[in-house]
C-alpha cells in the first residue's frame, strides 16, 4: 500500500493511545500514534467526547471504565498493526482489547513512566512563568552606562586580516622623531626592498634583525623571487662552489626561522603583534628570548627577564610603535628610531657586538669576575640568573663552596672571601654594561 493511500485510511478515526509495558514502568503509546497519524487518524491527547477509539494494552483502569461507559470502540495493538500492514481499514471486532485484572499486584500498581521525558527545553518564548520572571529581573536592572567610544587605532577583521584607522594615525608626530632618529643614526639597516634591489644572491648575509630577504634568480629567462626570511644564509666563501645553487636548494640550506619576543604587553597589543607578524611573516613569536630571537618587542619601559636575555643575546629592543609603523607601511622598516636605546644602554652596544661578530655572540662583561654561586632562594628564578651570568661571559658553580660570589641571600657556610650580593647587582651590570660596585649591593 503506498504511502499517499495510508494517509487517508482512517480519516475518520480519532483516537485515543493507553499503551504501556507489562510491568507499567514504560510508556509505549508514541510510536502507535505515530502510525495512526501516518494512515489520516486524528490523535487526542486527553479521553474526550471527540474519541472513537481507544487503543488499549495495559493501561489505566480509569481509561477502560470511562471507554466501556461511553460505548467507545477498544481495540488492541494488533488492530493498528493490521490497517498498517494490510492497508485497509481492519474490522474492530476481530481485535478486542484485553484488560488483565487477575494479577492483584499488578492490579494495584500505579502508572509511573521511568523513561526519560521527551519535552521540549524550557526558555522564555516557550514558558510564561520563566518569561514573567525574566521581565520582572530586566525591569529591576540599573540603566545601563554609554561605553566610551573606541579610540583604539588597531581594527581586527578576522576575516581580512588587520587594519590601521586612518583617522587616528599619529604620521605627524612620528615622521619628526623618524627624521630626528635618522640624522643621529647614518646605518640605517636596510629594508627588504632595498636589499634586493642593492645585493646579489651569493655572498649576502643580512644584517641582525634586517627584514626578510628577497633573491632574484633567473629561471628559464623569466625572473624568479624567493623569500628567504631567516638568520643565516651561506656566506661568500660557502657560495664560491655553488654557483649553480637553485632557488629551492638556497632556500632548503637557510637555517632556524628568526623568532620574535612580546615582554610587558597587554592582550590588545599582543594580539595586534600576532596579526602584524602573521600578515607580513619573517618571523615566528616565542615566549622566551632563545638562540634565534633577534627581536623584542616591549610595551612599556619595564625591565624584564626577557628585556634582560634579550640586551645578553644582542637583539633588538624595540618599543611597541615599531609594530605600529609596520602596520600603516605594510612592510618591515628600520628598527632604529625604536630601539630603547635610552632606557637600556646597553641595548645598542650589544646589538651592534652581536652583528660585528664573525661568529657565535659571546659577551665579556663578567669574564673576569670570580666563579658565582646563585642561591635556589633568588629573585628572579636561579636558572634564570645562571643563564644570564653564562651569556655575559661569566663563570658559575654547582656548590657555595667553589665560589667567589654569593648572588642571593644564603644562610649556609661560606668560604673566606666570598661575597654575598644582591641579585640586583647582576641586572643593573647587564642593563649598564658595566660591573656595578660590589658595595652597593652587598648583603651583609
């Protein structure tokens, strides 16, 4: 029987659904009238005067005494299975209902459906109660304040990236102190455009914390562009017997992607940086200042551990208004006019140590200061300190007994002649570049 005969087959029946299990405990009326509604059957959901017929099988004793005193058909659940199944409708008579009243226990029994229930989730549009109390709390609720008005000069579009308001730009400001930073500063380092324009492939080597490299080969007559935005590419005495070196080759040899470091920043401004560095590449954003950290980007004038790893590593230290001015030029431009040169001396003198040196940076400035001992009590954390004495040159020990210098308070015993400074003593060395008195910050 086709599915548009059935839905006609009882158009005349209402009818009313009691069917539960054995035990009473389950409900199993839905899917019966979901078959009855399938073949044009109008279900009722309460007993009323309306119903023709009750489907019956284990139901309530009140169902089958309100049915027998109206005279309703009762009909078992093989009724419906029959006008289903044959598609026609089947005679009442062949299918009387049965009601089990023999059993005492199950006689008594209470109907109580343990399944869980199938309703609709309670809101505001579906239940009255829950909407008077949700307008009762809006009404009770203080008028709400104006928001200040975004004067942020940053927009985020996920979508297409990020965006530089040009109504809030600060172009006159900046042009001056960049032309101020430039009359004092003559090397500037280049920006990528200019390197590509100015060098060859073979034999350069960009210069610490210069912007990504752009080489030109020529490939088949057309002219080829290869990005290589890393630290290292080989030197002049590597390319003399690569002549014939191909694009993917240069660019399979460049070493460990140059990272970049975000120190006393904000989220806001942490999240501008991630997108400015994702928009333009070249770089890769790490927590901690590490071998391939060539820049750090700070926020604000605080001196901190990564400030600190960063002036012993010789990288760029750099204000947040550098990222800025990338933004509005949509390129990576000379860091000098933002390097805190100012607030960290000795910023410049190691960064400019650091791209002088042939090889592996190594600073001096505690070469020849006595083996240190730092305590586990110090401040900023011991490995932390045994880092920074290790980049400046310095010479550390396991135990207090092999050490000249005591950094950090240390209750044990000492050996004669070893002195017990301050923690401050190292951190005020390494932002000076220059050993601070030991008297100023001895402990004892």
């Amino acid at each position: 029987m086709t599915s548009s005969n059935n839905s006609s087959l009882l158009k005349d029946v209402v009818a009313y659904v009691d069917v539960w299990s054995s035990d009473k405990r389950a409900n199993y009326s839905k899917p019966y009238v979901q078959h009855l509604e399938e073949m044009g059957a109008q279900v009722s959901q309460r007993f009323n005067k309306r119903v023709t017929h009750v489907v019956f099988y284990n139901g309530h004793s009140a169902t089958w005494r309100k049915a027998k005193s109206q005279d309703v058909r009762l009909v078992s659940l093989l009724w419906v299975k029959s006008c289903y199944d044959n598609g026609e409708h089947a005679d009442e008579e062949l299918f009387p209902a049965f009601n089990d009243e023999s059993n005492p226990v199950m006689k008594n029994r209470k109907h109580r459906c343990m399944l869980p229930k199938d309703s609709p989730e309670r809101t505001a549009e579906n239940d009255w109660r829950m909407k008077k109390k949700l307008d009762k709390m809006m009404k009770d609720l203080p008028p709400k304040e104006l928001l200040a008005a975004d004067m942020s000069p940053i927009i985020i579009d996920e979508k297409n990236g990020i965006i530089y308001s040009p109504s809030l730009k600060r172009s006159d400001y900046m042009a001056r102190r960049l032309k101020d930073m430039k009359d004092k500063h003559e090397n500037i380092s280049p920006t990528a455009s200019q390197m590509s324009e100015s060098c060859s492939p073979m034999g350069l080597k960009p210069s610490l914390g210069s912007s990504p490299t752009v080489f030109k080969f020529q490939c088949g007559g057309n002219e080829c562009l290869v990005a290589a935005a890393f630290t290292e590419i080989p030197s002049d005495a590597e390319g003399n017997h690569n002549d014939n070196l191909s694009p993917q080759k240069m660019v399979n040899e460049t070493k460990v992607m140059r990272t970049l470091v975000m120190t006393s920043m904000p989220t806001e401004k942490q999240h501008t940086v991630v997108q400015v560095v994702k928009a333009l590449g070249g770089f890769s954003i790490v927590d901690r200042v590490c071998e391939s950290t060539t820049h750090v980007v700070s926020g604000g004038h605080r001196r901190t551990l990564n400030i600190l790893l960063g002036i012993a590593r010789g990288c760029w230290i750099l204000s947040f208004e550098w990222i800025l001015w990338c933004l509005e030029q949509r390129q990576w431009i000379p860091e000098e006019p933002y390097e805190l040169s100012d607030q960290f001396p000795a910023a410049q003198i190691c960064r400019l140590q650091r791209h002088l040196s042939a090889g592996e940076h190594q600073q001096d400035l505690f070469q020849n200061q006595p083996a240190m001992f730092v305590s586990l009590l110090s401040q900023p954390p011991t490995q932390s300190l045994l880092e920074l004495i290790e980049l400046c040159g310095g010479t550390v020990c396991k135990t207090v007994r092999q050490a000249g210098i005591c950094v950090g308070r240390y209750s044990g015993r000492r050996p004669e002649g070893c002195r017990m400074l301050s923690e401050q003593w190292i951190l005020d060395s390494i932002t000076n570049l220059k050993i601070r008195p030991y008297d100023d910050y001895d402990l004892e």
